[in-house]
C-alpha cells in the first residue's frame, strides 16, 4: 500500500480566531483574474473581499469562493481604504514601487488590507498615497511581474504562513 493515499479534498483548516484580513481590489480588466482572488481569498478565509468597477464572477473559477466570502462592490476604492484605516485595518499594497518591500522580508500585522491593483497600470497615484507598506514579490524572469491574480495568491498565502490560526 502506498503511504500517500489520494484524498480529493480534505476539509479546510480550523482556525482559532477569525482572520482580520481584508483584499481590495482596484478595478481589474478580467473577469477571470478577480474570480481567481476570490476563489483564494475564500480559501483563505478572509474577512471581506472588496471588489470595484463592474466586476462579474466567474462561478466555475470562483467556485464556492463566490458563496462563501464576504463581497462587497464599490464604485471606488479610496473612501472605502480610507474608512478600513480609520477603523484600524493597515492597508498594504502589493506592487512594484521605488519603495516597496520584499514579501521575502515582510513582517504583516493581523488587521491588514491587502490592496490589488490592475493588470496594466497596477495602483494609482492617488491609491499609493493612501497605504502604510506597499511590497512587491520579487520577479527573477520575464515578465518583470507576475499577473494580478497570481501575484495575491502568493500575498495571501504568505499572510497566511505568518498567521497560520487566523
């Protein structure tokens, strides 16, 4: 007998406390990519996903993250970033900036916003002003990024790695 046994799918990890993270997302050109987050973020068991311009979810790439998360839709992410500080959250924005950290040296605090930008033009000026921290995954090919999507799973897994009981 084999020592690893298939399991389709095991159930989800418990937590200890609810997770006080929080993933806003600039307005996204795909569809795809934003059911992709949401999928993550479900799995992740974040607290809220925020979601802004006119977004549609994908029910076979968001899968049971479309039902299980918390989604709220906006028409824009500013006043939104700037309620979520004032009530305590940090907001941290994953992109390439002169600034930014390295998600390798990162240290999350619990009440974090992760801040998503687009695909194309990644975070505005007037977002950037907003956050606390802003980091970057580091990239070692071509592209020089790594899509939106992707680039927050990698985020979201490793704020889970820092807070594996929520």
């Amino acid at each position: 007998m084999n020592q690893f046994e298939h399991l389709r799918h095991k159930d989800g990890s418990s937590l200890t406390r609810a997770r006080e993270l929080v993933v806003a997302c600039a307005p996204m050109r795909s569809n795809v990519n934003i059911s992709s987050v949401a999928r993550t973020a479900s799995a992740c068991a974040v607290e809220r996903l925020i979601l802004t311009g006119n977004p549609t979810l994908i029910s076979k790439i968001a899968r049971d993250g479309a039902d299980e998360l918390n989604i709220s839709m906006h028409r824009s992410l500013a006043p939104v970033l700037r309620k979520l500080h004032s009530d305590g959250y940090r907001l941290v924005g994953l992109e390439q900036t002169t600034n930014s950290t390295s998600m390798h040296s990162y240290t999350f605090m619990r009440r974090t916003v992760l801040v998503v930008g687009n695909e194309r033009i990644g975070l505005t000026p007037e977002i950037l002003e907003l956050l606390d921290d802003v980091v970057e995954i580091p990239v070692y090919g071509l592209p020089h990024s790594f899509n939106a999507a992707t680039a927050a799973s990698m985020a979201l897994y490793e704020y889970c790695r820092q807070f594996p009981q929520g």
